[in-house]
C-alpha cells in the first residue's frame, strides 16, 4: 500500500479521560505515524469529535446545528494533533470543506494531492461540510476521493464482532468479513451510508484497537490482530 487514511475516534485521542485531550496518548500515535511516514507511507487522517460533542445525544439542540458543533469539534480535534505530529517532526495540512479563515485549508483533492507529494500528513476536518453525515461517512468519502488504498480504523475495541462485546461476553470476532456481510447483519463498523460507500468504491477496512503496542504501525505493515473488512 502506498497512501492509506487512518480514522482516529475523539475518544480514541481522550487516552483513558474519556473527553478533551490526552498528549501522552496523541504522541504514543505521532511517533507511530512518523514511523510510516519515514517509511514512504502518504497518511491521511481524520479524527471523530466525540471527545467534546455528540450532536445525536441532544434532544434540545435542532439536528443541524449540533451537527455543525460536531464538526467544529473535529477541527479543533484536528489542529491539536496537527501540532503535535509537527512536534515529533512531521509536516502537515488540515483540510476542512468549508472555510476556517486561516486555521485551516479549502479541500481539493488536488490541494491534497499536492500536500502528499511534500511528503506531508493531511487531516481532513469538518466531516462531509454538512449535518446528518457522521465522521464514518466523511472518512470514506475522503479516502475514495484521494484514491486511499484502505482505511484503517483505530477504535476502542479491537476489531469487528458479531454483538457488542460490552454487553455480551460471549461474543465472537471476525478475523474477515465482507461488506456485503457487515451490511446485511447491521454490524457497528461504520454507518449504513459509510458501509455501502465502500462496498460501491471496493474500499477495504482495517480495524483494530488504538490501545495496543505500535497498533498503528503494525496494522499498516501486516502484523495485523484486528479484523479486516473486504470488497469484491
């Protein structure tokens, strides 16, 4: 694989605090990143804003306008990491569909495709631009537009499993499944709009646990312990 985009959770980069920012846990994935960089990987990332906001747990606010705190969520979200990844010695960009004055660039994919030949780490913030898509959605439509070789899902738990693994402890975990399956069974991967995306652009997913040790540059690299979603 040549360029690939990493899907990091809000909470995933909250460490073990749940909200808000955890450096320890955000340099643990810099060096990570900086290690596929170096070894010739194009990275591109976007980061959920669940540590600060969850627009679909509000039964006060109108549907839009929490999407839009959502969004902003993932552009604060966006330049912290940013930071941190140029303090570990990265060059990066952060791309937003819509316009953040100068904290942020307009996305194209040329603008990306330009960033990527600098040898840069691109973050796409703001999801889609508009409410009613989630982060799921944003990631696979950023992956399929830049011509990604996959996503690589960093989640809490450690892969795809037939029922949620919290509530029942018997349940089992895929080493491979395809979409089409994960569709069918209305398994919590990505979201419904997200999994058919994929299964349309035949774009493959990774997913595994953040938490374990160089899990990052060990799914990229074929050490893989989580489960790997298939296309046909």
């Amino acid at each position: 694989m040549k360029r690939i985009l990493l899907k990091l959770s809000g909470e995933a980069i909250s460490g073990s605090k749940g909200t808000g920012f955890d450096e320890a846990t955000v340099v643990g994935v810099a060096k990570q990143v900086k290690q596929l960089v170096d070894e010739g990987f194009e990275i591109g990332i976007v980061i959920g804003g669940g540590n600060f906001w969850r627009g679909r747990t509000s039964e006060t606010i109108d549907r839009t306008k929490a999407d839009q705190i959502g969004m902003l969520a993932t552009v604060m979200n966006c330049i912290y990491v940013s930071e941190i990844f140029r303090s570990v010695g990265m060059m990066t960009n952060i791309l937003t569909p819509f316009e953040c004055g100068s904290f942020t660039k307009l996305f194209s994919k040329d603008r990306a495709n330009k960033y990527f030949a600098k040898g840069m780490v691109v973050f796409f913030a703001g999801g889609t631009g508009h409410p009613y898509f989630s982060t799921d959605t944003g990631t696979t439509l950023r992956a399929i537009e830049i011509d990604a070789d996959a996503i690589y899902l960093a989640k809490a738990i450690d892969g795809v499993y037939d029922s949620d693994p919290k509530t029942n402890p018997d349940a089992k975990k895929y080493d491979t499944i395809s979409i089409q399956e994960v569709i069918e069974k209305k398994l919590a991967v990505v979201d419904m709009t997200a999994s058919v995306m994929c299964m349309e652009n035949h774009m493959p997913m990774y997913v595994f646990a953040l938490n374990e040790e160089n899990s990052i540059v060990n799914a990229v690299n074929g050490r893989f312990s989580g489960t790997i979603v298939t296309v046909s």
